[in-house]
C-alpha cells in the first residue's frame, strides 16, 4: 500500500513551510511571538518532509492510478505551481483519495492562499478523520494568521492520533500563552522540551510563561541561558529585566536596562521604567537623561506616558528638571497635545512658578488654565491661594467661591477660605466656613480647629 507521505514533493513543501512568518516583537507587555525563521529551521523542514514512517491508521491511501498522477505533478509542482493546482482541482473527486485533497492544500498553502488551504484539509480530513497530517497542518495555519482559539483543536487532535512533537507541543503552548491560559502553557512548553531540550523558541514561552505567573528565579535562569547563547537579543534581556522587577531587585533591573540603552535597543517604556528605577532609588541626576531618552526615542509615541514624568519630576521637587522636561514636550508634541494635556502643563508650570517664587508666571499660568476651563478646581485653588499670599484678597474669595461650586473641590476651597480669614484674623468670616466643611465630612482635627478659631473670635469681641 502506498501512503501520501511518500509522495510528497519536498521542493513543493519547503516553499510551503517558508512562507510562514511572524511579526516583529510588540510591545514590552506582549506575548513575544515566535522568531521569524522559526518555520523555515532546517530540522524543522526535515521532519515534515523526510524520516516518516508510514501509519495506515492515519495516512490515506492512493490508486495506482492516482500514483501516476502523482508522478506527472510533481514536476509541475516545481516549475508551476498554479498550473498544478488547476490540474488537481480538474481532476479531484468526491470518491478521491484525501491524499489529493491534502496536496491541494499544500499548494494553496504555498500561494498564500490560507482560506483555499484550510478548506481543502477539512476536505481531507472528512475522508479520513484520523488524517493526523491534515489536523497538524491546519493547526499550524491557524497559528499562523494568529487565529489560536481555532488552532488549539487540531493540535490537541494531533496529539491524540499520535503525532505529538516538540513543534506541536511548543505551538499549542504559544496558543495558550497567547489566549492567557498560562499554566496550561507551561504544561505545553514543558512537554516540548522533553522532546527537544535544546529548543529556544519553547525555551522562551516557558520562560514568559513563568514570568506571568510570577515564578520570578525559575525565569530569571532560563532568560540567562537564552542571554548567553544570544546576547544581541533585546527582548532577553527586557523580560529578565522585568523578572528582577518582580523579585524587587532593582539594582539588578537597572543594569538590564542600562545594558539594552547602550546596545541602542532600548523602548521608550524600558528607558522610561529605567528612569523611574533612579528616581526612587534617590538619584534623579540619572533618572532626567534617560527620561529625556525616553521621549526623544519615539516622537510619535503617546503622551501619557511623559506627562507622567513631568508629573515625577515635579512631585519631588525637582524644579527646574521638570521645567525643562515640560518644555520637551511641548516640543515634541508640538501641536498634537490636547486640551487635557495642555491643561495639566499648565497646573505643572503654575506649580513649579509658586515653589521657585517666580509669582508673575504663576499668575499667568493659573489665568491661562481657567480661561481655558472655567470649572479647573485645582487651578482656582491654587490662584485663590497665591492671591491671598500677595494680599489681592477680594480676587482671592472670588475664585474660593467658584471653587467651591464644584462638588469635588468644595470641602477644600471652604478650608483654605477659612484659613486665609485666620491669617487675617477675620476669625468670624471663618467659622461658618468651618462649619460647612465639618457638614460635608466630620473631622476631629478640623472640629478643634474651630473649637479654637470660634475661641478667637470670642476674645476678639471681648477686647
């Protein structure tokens, strides 16, 4: 009996397995996908091709006349492929052999028609429904257009008829890991490793999949293995570098980090997280180079992450960095800012102008953000607040009082009204204030301290 297996043209099918491809690596949270060449590894190839033991279980049958078809394809298959494919479909049956209907995909397959291909294993696979070679084929095209909900039943069905290997059990884990089912991932990637301990594409999916389930050490050490035998590849040493995060070993992050800066493969979220590591290890003189790194290194990249920085720099103090890191973005982003975000530059710039004295532009950045919106609360507050420093106090309660028609911001702007009258020892302009903040939420600190201001105000009667 002659099986498909033997006659399957291994010109015709290495052309197939290498038009599979696979993106680039995404993002630093994404799942790493599987290396470009990854379907075109020479022992990949082999297995698909030669070294087949023949299983009449799983494999279809041919006439003898089909035979001599086969033998009058495979030449067309080298020199043509379309005309190939158009002879098959003229001479495929109903009663054919699958083995015609699975060749067909093949060469669907190898034109980069993935929809003709699926449709003619299926085809294969209602002949045959043990057609072990057919489920193994449309699990991997499923993989390959990223379609992983759809491929993990027939790579789970190869393996039930038998043809479990390293690559079946490595796809099926970068499936899982893909659809978060993590821990059944690693269970996959384990099983490939067994059949082929060396691999670094399953070596990889263990390693993420560790790293997601927080099993930090056990993925720190396999990263180190894949980090020594390819030391040029980023994304290595970003997910040992996330791994140390885990473990809170930041010292051991940083270098990581700084290693992939030098390396000039750094994202701007590895340099933006390598600047934060400094700022909260106290050293903020490295922290604002690699932040400036980080937004130079993609000018179209999002804002929100930059605007978090200025928003670092400026909660610790760090004025005159922030400023300049404000002025950056402005820059960068010149004209694609929205009103949120020019906004929130301004409460910055009107932060950093009140702390540094410079009380004219913090003047100028308040105004500019409440003609910008009327209902800013914490601008309001903050003007209110520079106003009654410089003694303009009737503008002072002006914007104390718009500020206290905003829900959010009422309690507040009645606290440091209260606060200026003290200071002005309008002790009685104070307590009803008091009063209507202690409504709003009871406080034992704020009760005492009209207790004391109502105190005030009785002596200052008195005299």
């Amino acid at each position: 009996m002659l099986v498909m297996k033997n006659l399957l043209n291994p010109l015709s099918f290495l052309a197939v397995v290498l038009a599979l491809s696979f993106t680039q690596v995404g993002a630093q949270n994404e799942i790493v996908p599987l290396r470009p060449d990854y379907w075109s590894d020479p022992e990949f190839i082999k297995k698909f091709t030669y070294g087949y033991t023949p299983n009449t279980t799983t494999e279809p049958s041919i006439t003898s006349e089909e035979k001599e078809l086969f033998d009058t394809l495979i030449p067309l298959i080298r020199s043509d492929v379309n005309s190939a494919i158009t002879m098959l479909r003229t001479v495929i049956l109903p009663e054919s052999s699958p083995a015609l209907d699975f060749t067909l995909g093949n060469l669907y397959f190898e034109t980069g028609d993935f929809q003709g291909a699926i449709r003619q294993y299926l085809t294969s696979i209602n002949k045959l429904p043990n057609f072990e070679r057919a489920y193994s084929l449309l699990g991997k095209v499923h993989v390959r257009l990223g379609e992983m909900d759809k491929a993990v039943p027939y790579l789970v069905k190869t393996i039930e008829l038998g043809g479990a290997d390293s690559d079946i059990y490595g796809l099926l884990g970068y499936c899982y890991l893909n659809q978060e089912k993590v821990s059944s991932s690693l269970s996959a990637y384990e099983q490939a490793l067994l059949y082929d301990p060396n691999n670094n594409d399953w070596k990889l999916g263990k390693a993420q999949a560790l790293l997601i389930l927080q099993k930090w050490e056990e993925s720190i050490g396999i990263f180190e293995e894949l980090i020594t035998r390819y030391p040029d590849k980023a994304e290595y040493w970003l997910l040992q570098a996330n791994a140390y995060l885990g473990l809170r070993n930041t010292t051991q992050s940083a270098a990581n980090y700084e290693i992939l800066r030098r390396m000039k493969k750094a994202r701007p979220d590895s340099l933006f997280q390598l600047g934060d590591i400094y700022m909260n290890d106290g050293l903020p003189d490295l922290a604002y180079p690699v932040y400036v790194e980080g937004l130079k290194a993609d000018p179209k990249q999002n804002v929100r992450r930059p605007m978090m920085v200025a928003h670092i720099l400026t909660d610790r103090g760090e004025w005159e960095d922030a400023s300049l890191y404000i002025s950056s973005i402005r820059n960068t982003f010149n004209g694609r800012l929205g009103d949120k975000e020019e906004l929130d530059l301004l409460t910055l710039d009107s932060r950093i102008a009140l702390a540094t004295g410079d009380n004219e532009r913090a003047s100028i950045a308040l105004k500019a953000i409440i003609a910008r919106n009327p209902l800013a609360g914490d601008a309001l507050l903050l003007l209110a607040g520079f106003q009654s420093n410089t003694n303009e106090i009737e503008e002072a309660i002006l914007n104390y009082e718009a500020a206290r028609k905003i829900e959010k911001f009422k309690r507040r702007a009645l606290l440091e009204q209260a606060q200026m009258h003290v200071r002005l020892a309008e002790y009685d302009k104070a307590v009803p204030l008091l009063q209507e903040a202690l409504e709003i939420e009871p406080e034992d600190r704020i009760q005492k301290y009209m207790e004391a201001v109502e105190h005030a105000a009785l002596s200052k009667r008195l005299l």
